[in-house]
C-alpha cells in the first residue's frame, strides 16, 4: 500500500500530519461535509482513514498520515458511547493496525505504545465480529495478529459437511457410489482417513436417505474422527467413551472394534443419551453399554479399561461457526469453572485406566475448544497430579503442536506431542487432542528413579 | 438388569418366530459368542454375555441400554418388537420382500407396502405371516404382516396392499423422542 516515494517524504509528513490530524480532530464539523456517510460521532482521524481506503489504489499522497493516526484520539473513544459503533470503521482500523503491527517501529506513532494499537484492535474485532470484548482478547492472544484475523474469518463460514462410512455395515467405495446415484456431490476428505466422505451439495436431505436410515453412514464433523483416530482402540478391549452423546465417536470406536469387546458410552446428560442410544442402534453396535453417569463417578462405577476417550465438555470456541452463541455468552466466569470441570474429568478418566492392560493403558483428552485454559492447562495438571501417565504421539498425521509455554506460563515439554487444529489452517473445528499412556507400576518406579 | 421369566421368554419367542421361525436357535446358540436376552426396564435386550456381565457393574436407574434392543413388554403383558431388532430378524428373516426404488420413500415414511412397489418377494408366503421388507439392494429397510399370500398377492391390481407396515427404519427419524427410553 506505500508509494515508492514514501522514503523522501517520510520527514516532511511526519512534521506534516501532526497538525493536519489536529486541524481534522478540531475541525470536525468541515471534515463531515466531505465525508459521504457523515457519521456524527466519527471525527477526522477515522473519516480520513476511511476516505484512504476507497482510494489507496491510486491515490496515496497522505499514506504514512494515515498510517501513524490509526488509533483514536482519547476523545474520540469517548465519543461513541451513545450511538452504535460503525463496523465498516472498525473493519478498516483492523486492517490499518494490522499493517502497523507488521513493522511496528517503523509505522507506530511517537508516543502509542504497541499495546493501545492491541487494545483498539481487539475493540474493533469484538465490534466486527460481534464478540465480547473478553473472548476476542482471549482469542486474539492465541495467534499472531493476522493469523488471529483469519482465525475470526474463518469463524464465519462454516465448515464441510462431512459424513464418516460406518464400516460395520458398508464400505466407503459402495457408500459413495449409493450417494452420488441419489445425486450426492462428495470426495473423500483426505488421506488421513479411510471412512470419510465430504459433502458439496446435494439433492436430497443428506440427513434421511435410505442409506442413512440403515445406518450406512453418520454425519460427523471431520474433527471429531480425530480423537478416535489417536486413541486407536484394538479388537477385544474395553474402552470407555465418558462424554459420548450423540455418539459420533463412540459408534466410531465400536466400528474400529468390530463389533468386539465391550464400549461403555456415558453421558452426564439424560436427555442427550436419547439420541446416543438411537446412533448407536441404528449404526448397528452391538458391543455397546449405555449409562447416564456424573462422569466424575468413575472408576467407582467400573474401572480397568484398556482405553478412555475423554471429549470433555467445554467452552466450544472451536465451533464458533456451528454455533454462533458462544461469541456473546462465555464470559470469565466459564473459564474458571469449565477448566476445574476439565480437570475433575481428566483424573477420573487417568484413574479408570487398568495400567497392567496387555494392549492398552491410553487415555486421549480432546476438547473442541482452542483456549489454553482448557486445553494445555488441563494436561500440564494431569501430568503434575498423576506422575504414573505420561504423553505420547497422538499418531496423528497433521496439526499444530500445543504450546509449551504460554504468557508467561511454563507447561511441561512434553505437551509438544499433543496437537491443535483450527479453522484457518485445516478446515476443521477448533480442536485439540491429546495421548496419554499410563505406565505400569514397575515402570513407574524405574522412571521414578531415574528422574531423581 | 435380569433375565426373563419363563412366561416372558415364551410371549417374545412367539413373538420373533413369526418373522424368522426355527432360526431363533441361532440367536441362542453362538458357540463362539455367548448371547443372552436382558430384562432391563421394560425393554428386552439381545447381549453377549461378556458386556452383559460388565454391565451388571452399572446401577439399574443409570443402565440406558446395552447391546441390542429387541423390543419391550406393553403394560398388558404382550411383546413389541422394535425396529432396532431389524438386524437380527434381517439375518435370519424367513419370508422376504423386496421393495422397488421408487416404493423406498413411501415406504420408510411409515406406509404399508404396495403391489406396484414389490420388485419380489419370497415364493409361499401365507396370509398374515411376518415379513423382513428390503430394498433391492438387499437394505434391510422394515418388517412387517403379509395380507395376502404370495398366490393371491400375484392377483391383486397395483394399488392393493401386500403387507401391513409393522415397524421401518424411518422411525429412527419420527420416533427418535419414544422409541429410546
């Protein structure tokens, strides 16, 4: 957006735009005359840079004034508190401070720090996109400026529609061929897996076909085949799946089975098992037990599974283009509770574990939540509270490692191994998956030692 | 959780052998895979005995369903199969009928079967015996009561009924808030 001879005038404007971005601040009522909405509440800085935006194409004479006047004036933040704010400015702001942001020594302004363009940015990205101003903060931290703005973007469209082939029942090859003859438009996913099918269009209710019915195939958001993926569960186990309703993964689960061994599927929610039990039969799992328990009551109900899936409740920032609600309804309090809930879970699923198991001893954690709080935080505890687990590679092919560290917060190494996925990288639901394995008593103590 | 009773056992294996007639020795004996039916509820549950013996570890009001639900006890005492027993009774399904492409939606929109929508059907079929209604492709898709036999269904002109809907896999759909719990 710089004009080559930006270096020359680079002094001359910075002495230049001083006074011009007062005499516009001052002079607000002749700037509104010129300005084609004539907003108000909007003074000089904002309409210039709106006026910027319609020509930066060819006309970029003031370029660096708009640059460094980016943010308000303290009077113009006061300004707007009585009339609705104008997303059109913000959405220029944003982009405007995303361009200082790249190279701020170069295009900050004397005297605003790097924070007041954070502050103004996250603003106009709660206005835009219609967050709380706390979850758009507590979003925003998680990214670098840009990639947090394709995060929001990619918040607002919504994802594949994806189905997964229940491979108990029918093969992928003869699913896809049933679907396009009712004049399905699909491909596989990916490579990553075998059983899922993505859905462009279609020309019935993808919801109620016949093969539907009978239980050929589940809709399933790709993301959620993921958890299951890295669990990996083996004929003959026992597994338990503590959050299971609707049943996507848990059906997922007795597929991989076979149809061997035994799956406990519970869900705390009553009336949600409803539409677990109905997948399960209509999927046709056979190997399934079906309970509504608080999932804090195992492994007092039962314990020495081989394997635990714990798709923990959560604050669902990953999901926000299925369900739009979370952008206004979570709030500080939430990310306090749904984390000690989070934690509560993940011991109980660490403990339900038989470590003697021939085969198994793994526990996966996923949340379709993309915060820290709910995600590394949850594991670096289960790590400190239960020293018999440690992690291990999630065995899936792709995604962003966790972090290590975070603001200022120190997590354990290994939490490198778990992995994260986001709208904007993957085309998938904000995710994030990770594997336990529970040692063995007698490892255990050989590992004891040798940490010591 | 617990087995049936004698009276019990009787009423649903009266029940199931007007749709697969001797073959209900084949649900009892798996050699390999020992399966039981369970009481839990009012609803009869198809189980091998493995998950059956862990399931004992939950507690009777948090049980929600464990294997296969067969079907459930009326508050008269009589048995009602359900449609998710259709995997069984589709396995060891004595007399069949298949369905044309075209009568599928109907029929899985809870109507009974046509003449004009079989493709065919099973020969010597009597009046009023259980059927396992598929697609062509060999999709279990319902089970139903025959109203004529297989001799005077050949008779009947396009727009008679051959058998009388009993259960279908649309009910996953309409039925989904009563058929499970």
């Amino acid at each position: 957006m710089f004009s080559d001879d930006e270096g020359d005038e680079d002094m001359l404007d910075a002495a230049n735009q001083q006074g011009l971005a007062k005499a516009f601040t001052d002079d607000s009522e002749g700037e509104e005359v010129l300005e084609a909405e004539g907003e108000a509440d909007e003074f000089g800085v904002d309409s210039d840079g709106e006026f910027e935006q319609g020509e930066e194409e060819d006309v970029e004479i003031n370029v660096d004034s708009t640059v460094t006047n980016v943010l308000p004036s303290g009077q113009e933040v006061e300004a707007p508190s009585n009339v609705p704010p104008d997303i059109h400015i913000s959405r220029t702001r944003i982009q405007e401070i995303l361009n200082v942001l790249d190279d701020f020594s170069k295009y900050g302004e004397a005297g605003r720090s790097r924070s007041d363009y954070v502050a103004q940015l996250i603003a106009d990205i709660a206005n835009y996109y219609g967050y709380t101003e706390f979850l758009a903060g507590k979003l925003f931290e998680l990214f670098s400026p840009r990639e947090a703005i394709d995060f929001f973007e990619a918040n607002e469209v919504p994802r594949p529609v994806t189905i997964r082939t229940n491979t108990l029942k029918t093969r992928r090859r003869n699913l896809a061929q049933a679907l396009v003859n009712r004049g399905v438009n699909l491909k596989p996913i990916g490579n990553w897996t075998k059983v899922g099918l993505q859905i462009f269009d279609s020309q019935v209710p993808i919801g109620a076909t016949p093969e539907y019915l009978a239980g050929h195939y589940i809709i399933q958001a790709a993301s959620s085949f993921l958890p299951v993926i890295a669990l990996a569960p083996q004929e003959k186990e026992r597994v338990l799946d503590m959050a299971a309703a609707p049943g996507g993964k848990t059906t997922y689960i007795s597929a991989l089975m076979k149809n061997t061994g035994c799956v406990f599927a519970n869900d705390a929610n009553k009336a949600r098992t409803k539409s677990l039990i109905a997948n399960i039969h209509r999927l046709g799992c056979t190997n399934t037990v079906v309970c509504n328990y608080d999932a804090k009551e195992f492994p007092r109900v039962i314990g020495g599974f081989d394997r635990v899936l714990l798709d923990a409740p959560c604050s669902g920032t990953g999901v926000i283009a299925k369900d739009p609600s979370v952008k206004t309804s979570r709030n500080e309090k939430d990310f306090i509770d749904l984390p000690f809930l989070q934690k509560q879970l993940i011991l109980a699923a660490i403990d339900s574990i038989d470590a003697n198991s021939k085969t198994g001893g793994y526990i996966v954690y996923s949340t379709c939540s993309v915060t820290v709080d709910e995600n590394e935080a949850v594991v670096d505890y289960a790590l400190r509270k239960r020293p018999d687990v440690k992690l291990v590679e999630t065995g899936l092919e792709f995604g962003v490692p966790g972090y290590t560290s975070f603001r200022g917060r120190e997590f354990n190494h290994k939490l490198s191994l778990t992995r994260r996925y986001y709208p904007h990288t993957y085309n998938v639901d904000g995710f994030f998956v990770a594997k336990f394995k529970k040692m063995k008593a007698k490892e255990q103590k050989v590992n004891g030692t040798s940490t010591v | 959780m617990r087995p049936l009773t004698e009276d019990e056992t009787k009423t649903m294996f009266e029940k199931l052998a007007n749709y697969i007639g001797r073959n209900i020795t084949h649900l009892i004996n798996r050699p390999d895979d020992p399966h039981c039916f369970r009481l839990q509820k009012d609803r009869v549950y198809y189980v091998s005995e493995n998950v059956m013996r862990y399931a004992t570890s939950v507690g009777r009001v948090e049980l929600m369903s464990l294997g296969l639900c067969i079907g459930k006890f009326t508050k008269t005492g009589k048995f009602r199969l359900h449609i998710t027993s259709l995997e069984i009774l589709a396995q060891y399904a004595r007399y069949k009928i298949w369905i044309k492409p075209n009568g599928e939606m109907s029929y899985l929109y809870g109507n009974n079967v046509l003449k004009a929508h079989v493709g065919k059907m099973s020969d010597d079929i009597p009046e009023h015996s259980g059927v396992i209604v598929f697609a062509m492709n060999d999709i279990p898709m319902g089970f139903g009561v025959t109203a004529k036999s297989t001799a005077d269904a050949r008779r009947l002109d396009p727009t008679g009924i051959v058998a009388f809907r009993q259960g279908d896999i649309g009910e996953y759909l309409r039925e989904e808030d009563t058929l499970f719990t």
